[in-house]
C-alpha cells in the first residue's frame, strides 16, 4: 500500500514542503501505525518552516503535530492502542505527566519526530491519545497544540475556579479553545480582540464581555471597570510582549498571567514600570504533557465542546493550506483532510 507525505525544508519555506511517494510503515515493538484523517496548522508550523521556532526542524521531516487518524497496525509490546481505533498523539513524544524537562522537550512531532501531513504515520506509544468520540475526524485533528495549550494555561499551575473572571487576549485558536474552557470551567470570561467581526463570534463562543481594542486601546482600563476595579483572576495572553504590559494591568491581586510559548519578540512598553504596583505572577507555559491532554477530552466529552473550524483542505493542497493560515487571518483551525 502506498500514500502520500509531505516533507519539510526549514531553509527554503513553503518551496521546502515537497511530497513523495509513502510506503505503508511498519510498527516497531511499541509504535503504532495510523491512517491519517486529517491533519491541522499552527503557528508553530510557521515558525517551524520560517526557522523562528526555538527547536530547529529536522531537515526532510513531515510536518504537523495535529491530526488523527485509524490505527492500522502495532507493535508487539503495545497495549494503548488497538486496531481500529481514532487516537491522536500528544504534542511532545515522551512527556506522561511531571515535570517537564529538557529532554521531553526536544522530542516533539512535527519537528524532531514525523508528524502528521501523510497518509500514514508511525506514532510511539507513549504518546497515544484517545479523541472524544462526539468529535468529527476535522474536529478530533484540531486539539494537540492549541487545545492542550489552552487547557494547561488554565488548569496550571492554579486552576480557575467557578466565579473567577478570565481575559483571553488575541484571537488566535488558543484564545478560542481559552474562551471555550474558561466557560467549561465555570468562569466569566473576558476577551480582547481587533475588530466587530471577531467580537461577534467570540462572543458567540462564549465569552460574556470582548473589548475591540481597535476602539479600545486602553482596554486594561476597561477591564478594571468591568472588574469593579478588582481586575481579573487569570490572563491567557496570546499575543505576548507587546500585549504583556496591559495584561499585567488587567490583572487582579495575585493574578495569573500565561504566556503562551511561541510569541514575537517585540515589546510595546517597559513592563518593569508596571510592577510597582502590580502583584501578579507571570508565566510562560509550552503545551503540555498526555496527562493534560487525555484530562482536557474528558472536560471535552463531558461538556461535548467542539473546536473552531475556519477552513478544509485536501492533502494535494497543503501549500496552499499553509498560504491561507500564513496570510488570511484565519478564525478557528485550517486543516486538512487526507481523503
């Protein structure tokens, strides 16, 4: 049996994303062996193709850590998996639960490890993960990065609890999965954004206040006013240093404040200025381990959450997949579908 594969060339961009013929693998002792569905993008793929992301891309790798797909074979030694099965993979190949260490973090598919812009992939069995069963195949393609992301910024290190208040900054598809656990999670949610368009479906989404900052640009005073002047108890900024600064200033007592891990570098404001009268703690968070991915689909499946779907390509236009999600401000997940 034969498919299709993309590979990727970190040094010549979208020209380096070529296809070659793909022989059915074969599964070592603890690999399992899928037929992709669908496979999705994020930003991190970007800045994988554009050489920006912190972990260099292995030359000739297939891109992608999304995507899901039918187990079609396993190892010897695999007991996580069966034939037949939709599962996924975590983001980092090896990282179960604990700590995360330098180690885990290299290990990442799409980048170091293959990933899933193939008709076939091989995926270690450590890294198996069930989907939801109410999710469709371009739904359940959709979760590996920005779902576990979201989910880790708001569930660790101090999760939000019923009643907290919540600002979700950006609208990229972490702030969107943000939006849609924060609400899971029982809090009131907050959300800036650029423009009225977005501002309508975010609050379609869920989120109960959105501050368009086009018209707002002072918009942490305007959360403190919607706050009562208390400021909310967690921030998941999705933007990053040029956005830290009013994040900080949005923040209650206390507040948690989540960066997410691939961001510019640019930086709008002095954020040391904010600190004298500011108590926040201000993290960066990097995905997260199986263990918050397989605890965000049961939260899923409970509360039979669907992601946010902008656009389906077929496999033959992955280029063109990567052009629009590079180019066309996408609202929700680009994926593509392999058949």
């Amino acid at each position: 049996m034969n498919g299709l594969a993309y590979h990727l060339d970190p040094l010549r961009g979208l020209d380096g994303l070529t296809t070659a013929a793909q022989n059915l693998p074969e599964p070592g002792p603890n690999q399992v062996v899928i037929e992709v569905l669908a496979a999705s993008l994020n930003r991190r793929d970007l800045m994988l193709m554009d050489g920006d992301y912190p972990l260099p891309a292995t030359p000739g790798i297939v891109p992608l850590c999304d995507g899901v797909g039918t187990v079609i074979a396993v190892g010897e030694n695999v007991t996580r998996a069966e034939v037949g099965d939709r599962i996924t993979a975590s983001y980092f190949v090896r990282w179960i639960d604990g700590p995360q260490r330098l180690a885990t973090v290299i290990e990442q598919y799409g980048a170091t490890f293959h990933g899933m812009l193939a008709t076939y992939a091989v995926l270690e069995q450590d890294s198996v993960v069930h989907v939801p069963e109410h999710l469709t195949d371009i739904e359940a393609a959709t979760l590996t990065c920005a779902g576990v992301v979201a989910w880790a910024a708001l569930t660790k290190p101090v999760p939000v609890a019923p009643g907290d208040t919540v600002l979700t900054v950006g609208s990229g598809t972490v702030a969107l999965f943000a939006v849609q656990h924060a609400t899971m999670l029982g809090a009131r949610v907050l959300s800036i954004t650029s423009n009225p368009v977005k501002a309508e479906r975010l609050r379609k989404l869920g989120a109960d206040e959105v501050i368009d900052r086009t018209e707002t640009p002072d918009w942490d005073a305007a959360v403190q006013e919607l706050t009562g002047g208390d400021g909310v108890e967690h921030v998941v900024d999705t933007v990053g240093l040029p956005t830290l600064s009013k994040s900080v200033r949005s923040g209650a007592y206390n507040a948690q404040i989540t960066m997410i891990g691939a961001m510019p570098t640019a930086v709008a404001e002095p954020v040391g200025e904010v600190f004298g009268t500011q108590y926040v703690s201000i993290r960066r968070v990097a995905v997260g381990s199986r263990t918050d991915f397989e605890a965000m689909n049961r939260a899923i499946s409970e509360h039979r959450i669907r992601p946010v779907i902008d656009r389906v390509f077929a496999l033959d236009d992955a280029v063109q997949a990567y052009r629009y999600f590079r180019d066309d401000d996408p609202f929700g997940k680009v994926v593509v579908r392999m058949s």
